[in-house]
C-alpha cells in the first residue's frame, strides 16, 4: 500500500512539474511616455568637417543646454553605413519641450545660416529610450565611444513586439542579476523610415579599446557566459531564448560613434 501511495504521489509531482510554467513578466512602462532623444544625421561638405564642428558646439551654446535636464551634444560616426558622418542629438525631454524649443527665436535662422551650408544632406528622427529594458551600470564612467546595433522584425505586429520585449526584459533582470559592470540602452524610433531598424541597442564604451575583449569585464571575467549562466538559471533553457529570438528579429544595421568633446 506504501509503495502505491509512494508511486502515485511520484506521479502527481512530475504531471504538476510539466504543467508548471514560469509566471508572466510585466514590464512596467510607467504612466507618461518614456524619453525622448532627437538625432540629426548629418554629412559635412568635403573640408568642413571641422567648420561644421565648431558651428554645431556655438549653435549649442547659443540654443541648448539651457535645461537641467537635456543636453546636447555630437557624434562622430567611425563605421557602418553612415561612416564619416556626424550626430547631433538632444534629449532627454518630451514633445512639449521640442516644441517651446523650436520657437526660440533666432534658432531656426542661425541654423538655416551657419549649419545648412556646411553640410550635403541631413536626416532627423527621435527616438523613446526604453527605460524599463535598459540596463543601468553602478560604476559611473564616462563614455568615449558607443557601439549600436540595430534589429528589424520580420513580422511588425502588436504580438511579435510583446515577445521581443520580453526576452529583452529577462536579458535585462538576468543582466542586473550578475551585475557586469556595463551599461546597455533600448531605444526605439519614433518615425518609421524604410529601411532603417525597428529598435536599437546602444552599449556606452570607456574606450574602442574595449571592442578587443567585449566578452570580459575590467577583471577579465567573461560576463557573457556568466550572463548566459544566469540566464538559464532564471528562465530556463537558453536555446529555446535563442531560437526564439532569431525567429522574431535580425540584425538589420551597426555602427560605432566616437564622442565629439
């Protein structure tokens, strides 16, 4: 009778552990929208680039970085399809600040007079930085360059976003978890412009030096299998995340930008 009880008892545990799933993750986006970054892409005219530098630094002085809380400032970009331009970005802040902002006066003038000349062509887009799937390092440094790689859904649907956002989420809680040491930014564009990436992953850099060993932390630890370790410690097997994963997205774009001081 023991070894009945014993037996159907076995069974009861292994029928509930194949029914168990993990619970849901919730990502709290919060009530207001999440940041707002704006990025104009722009190609120098051959021999300004330096012109242009220091036109962008006075037009900045003269019209931003009156805020306590938003800056802007410029980007080299040193590789990937946009090599040999430059990014002037602004942000964080939100559409209300964009548009007291663009009503400054002499603004738009200064930058129709001493920008536009100077330059063969130019793109703008802004970007909401995903709060809530990016990680945040407890080591202040001070970023020199930024590796970004963008990625595109296959199918561009409500549901697919929901499962991509969620493996983000787990990489992020596993990634707080073992605590790397690097910081890394989800940021997701607000106009949809063809061929560009449905969301970008941005990864500050104390140098390009660290392209050398981006699998390693400062102490020669492999965060990456440390991280991989995790997990599958936390959500189950990594090949399945894996497999998913490549089902949902691709890697569409990377560039690295170099910090203009």
């Amino acid at each position: 009778m023991k070894k009945i009880t014993l037996l159907l008892l076995s069974i009861f545990i292994l029928s509930s552990c194949e029914d168990w799933k993990p619970e849901k993750l919730t990502i709290d986006w919060g009530d207001k929208p999440q940041p707002l970054y704006e990025a104009v892409t722009m190609k120098p005219l051959p021999g300004k680039e330096t012109d242009l530098i220091e036109k962008l630094k006075e037009y900045n002085s003269l019209y931003h970085n009156k805020a306590e809380d938003t800056s802007a400032f410029l980007r080299y970009i040193s590789s990937g399809n946009d090599s040999g331009k430059y990014m002037w970005i602004e942000g964080p802040m939100d559409f209300k600040y964009v548009n007291e902002r663009n009503n400054l006066e002499g603004r738009s003038n200064y930058w129709r007079k001493n920008i536009l000349p100077l330059i063969v062509d130019s793109k703008t887009n802004f970007y909401r930085h995903g709060l809530p799937l990016s990680v945040f390092s407890k080591k202040e440094i001070t970023p020199q360059a930024y590796r970004v790689i963008g990625f595109k859904l296959f199918n561009d649907n409500g549901y697919e976003w929901e499962k991509v956002n969620n493996i983000m989420y787990k990489f992020k809680l596993a990634e707080d978890a073992v605590e790397t040491g690097y910081s890394k930014h989800i940021f997701y564009p607000h106009e949809k412009v063809p061929g560009d990436s449905d969301f970008y992953v941005v990864l500050p850099m104390k140098s390009l030096a660290e392209e050398d060993n981006s699998d390693k932390n400062e102490n020669g630890i492999n965060d990456w299998e440390e991280l991989m370790g995790k997990m599958n410690e936390m959500f189950g097997n990594m090949d399945l995340i894996w497999k998913e994963w490549d089902s949902l997205v691709y890697r569409n774009e990377s560039h690295t930008r170099i910090v203009v001081k």
